[in-house]
C-alpha cells in the first residue's frame, strides 16, 4: 500500500491525462459521429457511400492498429504536432486516434436509435398535416434522442476503457504511470495495478449508474 | 427510395437536381482527397539530416515483398493473432456458460457474488488484465493475452447467453419442470440450446471484437500480426515501415470483414424468423438500408 501512497502523484497526473483523453475523444467523437450518422441517413448516394466505407473501415480495424499507425507511422510520414514537446505530441496524436476510432461507434448507435422509431410516428405526423421541420422537431427527434441515449453512453463508456491503450503508445496515463510506478516499485504490483483499476471503476461505474438513472427518467412508453 | 421517404413528399425535378449536385460535389471532394494523399505520398521524402528519400510508390520501398523471410514472418505473426484469438474464444466461451449459470443460481449466495464479479471485470480495460496476469501471476506474454481476453469475453458472452434466458417464453421452463426435469436438467436440456441459437449472431460479433483485441498483446510484447510493422522495419529499414503497416491492416480488415459477413450469414440461417419466407420490411422512417446484424455489438 505504501507504493500507492509513495506514486500517488504520479498515478493522479495519470488519472487526470486518462480523462482529458476521454474528454477529448468523447467531444470529438460525438461531433464527428453525428456528423457521420447525418451522411449515413441522407437522401443523396454518395454521403451515404462516403460514410459507409468510413464506419466499416474504422470498426473493423482493432484500435491498437490505429493508434500505433498516429505514434509511429504518422511522425514517419513527417506529419507529427511541430512546436511541441514529444510528450504533448504523442498525447494529441492518441487523441485524434481515440476520436477518429470512437466516432464511427457513435455514429452507429445513434443510427440504430433513429431507425427504431416505428414508421407509424412519421406517418401519424404527416397525416395531421405536420410538415417537414414539424415531423422532425416534434415527433421524429424528441423519441429518437432518448433512444439514442443507452448505446451512446455504452460507447463511451468503452471509451474509457479505450483510452488505456494509448499507454501502450509513449502517453504516460493511468496505465503508462502505472507502468512508471511498478518500474520504481516492483516489489508491490498487485497494490498497484489494484488502484489503477480503482481509477477506472470509479469512471465507468458512474457513466453506468447514470445511464440506467437516464434511461428511467426518458423512457418512451409504448 | 420509394418506401423510405414518409417524412417528405417525393422528390420533384428541382429537388432531384440539387441532389445530383450535391452528389457530384462530394464526389469531387472525394477525389481531390484521395489525389492529395496519393501526390503527397509519391513526393520525395527529405530527412532530419537533409538527406532525401524517394516518395511511397518507389519499388524500393516496397521491394521486400519479394522476399521470402518477409512473408514467413507476417505469416508467423498472423498465425500468432490466430492462435490467440482461437484459444481465447473456446475459453471464453466456456467461462460465459458457466458465468450465466452462476449468475441465474437460485441462491443469491451465488447469484450476489458472481454479479460483482461480473461488474468488475467488464468495468475494466482489457489491457489492465494482460498487464495483471503477466506481472501479478508472472504468467508469459502469450498466456496473459489469451487469459485476459477469455476471462473478459467470457464476461460479456456470459450476460449475452443470461438476457438469451431470460428472453425465452416461460412457457418453456414451466414445461421441462411439468415433465419431471430437475431445474438444472431444465436449463441444460430446454431453455439453454435455444437461448445460444437466438443469441449466436450477438456471440460471433462478440468473437470478431475477442480477434480485434489480441492487438493488445503487441503491447505486453507478444509476438502477434502487429508487432511484425516494428519488427520488419527494424530489420528491413525504417523506409518499409508504411508498406508493412499498409499490409498488415489489410490482413486485419479482411479477416474481420470476412468473420462479420460470416456472422450476418448466420443470423439470416438461424435466427429468429430464419427458414420462414422472407416478409419485405416496412420502410424506417430515414434510413433506405437494413440495419446489419454486426450494430449489435455488445462492446466496441
């Protein structure tokens, strides 16, 4: 326990850098997501194709892939963040990863919730003379939103997880301090690895316990 | 187009037009992003020291394909992704039937335990439990992976199978408890094979992420398919290094989009409503495409 005591600043700076990664990639990635899901839903072929590729592309390649192609084959490319430390440079590299990896999972939670919405509501809408801008904002997007809620709180609470492979790639949080930390103290892994994931639970519990509490409040009776 | 548009009237000539527009403009756009990558790509590289490497579609910056050492060592690297991925599926799949067990048991002395179990290890990052089981029961880099994965799917998979229960008709279990089965006999023998067969498209987009996430042994230093982009290019030259990343995504990208094909064929043949005519869907109220079986996933 006295290692945890001893390393506590350091795993705390982890801590902190693994939720500015999430922070960062939860922002980036709803924004982009939506953005995409929108292409995916539109009339016109092309955006739908466009995003289509994008998503399939993304889900299917496993994100270790992705962020060693930001650490390493990007700086190889000669296109890594200038006018910074390698530190700061590896962290905004992993952010871009985490988002450009996330997005297409938002994307398709928030498509799946739109899809689920019964075509009887859209008819309904219409047949009393609502139009366009009517259906959508007062019948289509009140039910969609609150369906699109459980997935997209799933995926960022993957997110979270997500976010310990970028200490597989020179960002030092949790898991890279941890690694700092069990260098400097290796006679007490156990205590040490056992507080990382006290770290982590004490993030994802609460986005889980959140969700359930989002879910009830929301909740479409049907 | 016909079906999926309740929430507009049918496009008329002018609105036709400026989708064809908006179509060609994206196209445009498309195109000028790819002509850029590619120019960018096939511009001479100039180095630290001001030395000047020739641009990413020079042969000799592809030339190892050639060799034969250097497939044998993707190949190695690929059949070390397989190995891991494959082991760790059958024991996952083990460790979900007999997590769902515990979890469902009549006596919440089980019941309770087995769900915070179950809490905890689905809260935690996968890597997190590759870098326990290596540190903490110093186990190899190899035996962490497949541990790690298996205990950490088999978690998932174990809720999968419960909620499969759970869905099924009480009907079911009330008629194998009437014809004299032990509850265990009835779960065994009537509620489970259902529960897998409705739940084995969700379980297959389950093993795809299970194959994704042995990248994560790269990390521990297990010698799968991505640790071969830096071992190749240490020993070939840091020039290959695109060209070995390059192909190892394609290996990857094919794989799981062959196993997620695999999986939509398998919820078309044995999921609910299979073997019956297929009733044409009534259109959603945006989309013009049919939801795939692989949204389903249960983590990402």
């Amino acid at each position: 326990m006295d290692a945890v005591i001893e390393n506590f600043p350091l795993l705390w700076g982890g801590f902190l850098r693994t939720l500015a990664l999430f922070g960062i990639g939860a922002v980036g990635s709803l924004v982009l997501g939506t953005l995409v899901a929108a292409m995916r839903l539109s009339p016109v072929a092309p955006m739908r194709a466009v995003a289509t590729v994008y998503t399939e592309w993304l889900r299917n390649t496993p994100l270790t892939l992705v962020l060693l192609g930001f650490a390493v084959v990007v700086p190889n490319l000669g296109l890594a963040p200038r006018g910074v430390d390698s530190q700061t440079a590896f962290f905004i590299l992993a952010a871009i990863g985490l988002t450009l990896y996330t997005s297409p999972f938002i994307a398709e939670g928030i498509r799946s919730g739109v899809n689920a919405i019964p075509v009887g509501q859209a008819e309904a809408a219409r047949s009393i003379g609502l139009g366009f801008g009517q259906t959508l904002s007062e019948v289509i997007l009140p039910q969609a939103i609150r369906m699109v809620i459980p997935p997209i709180v799933n995926v960022l609470i993957a997110l979270v997880k997500n976010t310990s492979v970028a200490g597989g790639f020179f960002v030092v949080e949790l898991i890279g301090a941890s690694r700092a930390a069990i260098n400097a103290r290796g006679d007490q892994v156990l205590a040490i690895l056992l507080s990382v994931a006290v770290f982590y639970l004490a993030v994802t519990i609460p986005l889980g316990r959140l969700q359930t509490y989002v879910e009830k409040r929301v909740a479409v009776l049907r | 187009m016909s079906t999926s548009t309740v929430l507009y009237d049918v496009p008329g000539p002018k609105a036709r037009r400026r989708a064809h527009i908006v179509g060609v403009v994206i196209g445009l756009v498309v195109a000028a992003v790819v002509a850029w990558v590619i120019v960018s790509l096939a511009l001479p590289r100039v180095g630290a020291d001001g030395s000047t490497r020739p641009g990413y579609f020079d042969w000799s910056r592809w030339d190892v394909v050639n060799d034969r050492a250097f497939w044998r060592a993707i190949g190695n690297g690929y059949l070390g992704t397989l190995r891991m991925a494959g082991i760790a599926a059958v024991l996952a799949i083990v460790i979900g039937i007999g997590f769902s067990f515990l979890r469902t048991a009549r006596t919440a002395i089980v019941r309770v335990p087995t769900t915070i179990v179950l809490e905890f290890f689905r809260g935690m990052p996968v890597l997190l439990m590759m870098l326990f089981i290596l540190l903490v029961f110093s186990a190899g880099s190899f035996w962490a992976g497949v541990w790690a994965l298996a205990v950490y799917n088999g978690a998932l998979i174990g809720e999968i199978l419960r909620s499969g229960v759970a869905a099924l008709p009480r009907g079911q279990r009330e008629a194998g408890l009437t014809v004299g089965l032990t509850p265990l006999a009835t779960r065994f023998l009537i509620e489970f094979p259902q529960a897998a067969r409705n739940m084995l498209p969700i379980i297959i987009a389950q093993l795809v992420v299970l194959l994704k996430d042995t990248a994560l042994a790269y990390i521990i230093g297990y010698g799968e398919l991505l640790r071969q982009v830096s071992n190749l290019s240490n020993y070939y030259g840091e020039q290959y290094k695109l060209s070995v990343f390059l192909i190892v995504l394609v290996i990857y990208l094919a794989t799981n989009l062959l196993l997620s094909w695999i999986a939509r064929v398998v919820a078309r043949r044995t999921g609910p409503g299979a073997g019956r005519p297929r009733i044409p869907r009534r259109g959603k109220v945006f989309a013009t495409q049919a939801l795939p079986t692989t949204a389903i996933r249960t983590r990402e």
